[in-house]
C-alpha cells in the first residue's frame, strides 16, 4: 500500500520531528515524510531533515502583514508537496479557521500536558506549581483553539517529588516520542474516526491509546 506522505511543522529543536523520521526509517511504518516546515530558519530541527535528506522550506511568519498571508503561503507550500497530512511538532503558531478549514482533520499536534489540562506554554512549571500527581502527553487533531481538538493518544507520566521543569520534561519527552508515530500510524493505516468530536481507532483496545507509565 502507499505510504502517507506527511508534512511535519517545526519551530525548534525538533526531537519529535526525529522521532517521527526514526520511524519512517522502518520499510513497514506506512507514513514517510515529504517536507520538513519551520517559520524560524535558525531551528535546529532543520538540520535533522537535511541530514536525512528530507526537502526543507522556511517561511518566517515575520515576513508577512498578517496570519492570513502567513498562513496562505504556508498552505501554498503544503499544496505544493502533495501531503496528506500535517503533523505539528513544536510548531509555535496558532493556525487559523482560514488554514484548518481546506486541511479539515488533517492537522495533528503533540503537546507535554494532558490535555485539556496546562493547554498553552510554561507548561512544566505550571504542573509542578498546580500539585498535580500526573502529567503527560497528547495527541491531538487541530482546532483552531490553542492545544485543542479531538484526542488520538495520551500518555501519563508520575510527577516526582523534587522534579523541576527539567526533569518533568524530560520524562514526558520520552513518552512524546513513542506516541507521535503510534498516532500517526493510525490515521496512515485509515484506522481513525471522528464522530461527535471524539476520536474513535478501530481495532485498539482502550489501553493502545492511552498508554499509562506510571513506573517511568
Ligand atoms: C515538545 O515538548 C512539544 O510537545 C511542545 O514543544 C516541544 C517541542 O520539542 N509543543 C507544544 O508545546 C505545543 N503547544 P521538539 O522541537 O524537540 O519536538
């Protein structure tokens, strides 16, 4: 079966976006990525698809009047790589209704939190602050809400006595790069539904997608 091509959306540093080219590397993973996007052209992640020869754009949301016309060049770019699907991966802009109305359900994103809990950033810190016992990471289908939108994959992490945003991080980190490909594996198997809002993958059983470790 072809492979879905996918779009992945960068601002930094851009571990996700080597999590999810690892797992293209694998013949069997049925999605490969066909361009690597950041609107900051010093992003480390750049750098990553370069080395595993994946085409590169940058488009610098500060060379535009308005999203709008950010948002229309971003779509321009995408149209142009025959994606079918855009995953954001550390993507710091929010995306308009003008830009997720033409990719409708073709958007996804990873976010350190269980969401909707600690939507937007600082969010380690807010955890920590908050007293929480748990946090974790989401995968979701993009609203345009910030970090909002129909769930695919959660996974949770225990908040340790003593972390700082660092080490919670890091923990979810971890957790963020085994989700992301699972995810994406799903829809490029056509395994994901959306009905009423709520995520449905056929054929996984409830603990598929939400993957708790509390040991970790
Ligand atoms: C990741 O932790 C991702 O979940 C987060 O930015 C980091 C990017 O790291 N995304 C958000 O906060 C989205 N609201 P990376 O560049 O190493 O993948």
């Amino acid at each position: 079966m072809a492979k879905l091509k996918i779009a992945v959306l960068i601002s930094g540093r851009g571990s996700n976006l080597q999590a999810l080219i690892d797992a293209c590397r694998d013949a069997d993973y049925p999605a490969e990525i066909g361009l690597v996007l950041s609107n900051v052209g010093a992003a480390a992640g750049l750098e990553r698809a370069r080395e595993a020869d994946i085409p590169t754009a940058v488009i610098g949301h500060k060379d535009f009047e308005d999203r709008k016309g950010f948002e229309d060049a971003l779509l321009g770019e995408l149209g142009r790589a025959g994606v079918g699907l855009v995953c954001l991966a550390g993507f710091m802009r929010l995306l308009s209704e003008h830009f997720l109305r033409p990719w409708h359900n073709r958007v996804v994103n990873i976010h350190p939190s269980l969401l909707p809990s600690f939507e937007g950033v600082h969010v380690h810190e807010r955890v920590i602050e908050s007293g929480a016992r748990l946090s974790g990471c989401t995968v979701h289908i993009v609203r345009p809400a910030m970090d909002s939108g129909p769930i695919i994959i959660q996974a949770a992490v225990p908040v340790h006595p003593g972390d700082s945003p660092e080490t919670l991080a890091a923990r979810v980190l971890e957790q963020e790069h085994r989700i992301y490909p699972m995810a994406v594996r799903y829809i490029a198997e056509s395994r994901l539904r959306i009905v009423a809002e709520r995520v449905i993958i056929d054929g996984a059983s409830a603990p598929d997608a939400a993957l708790c470790n509390p040991s970790s």
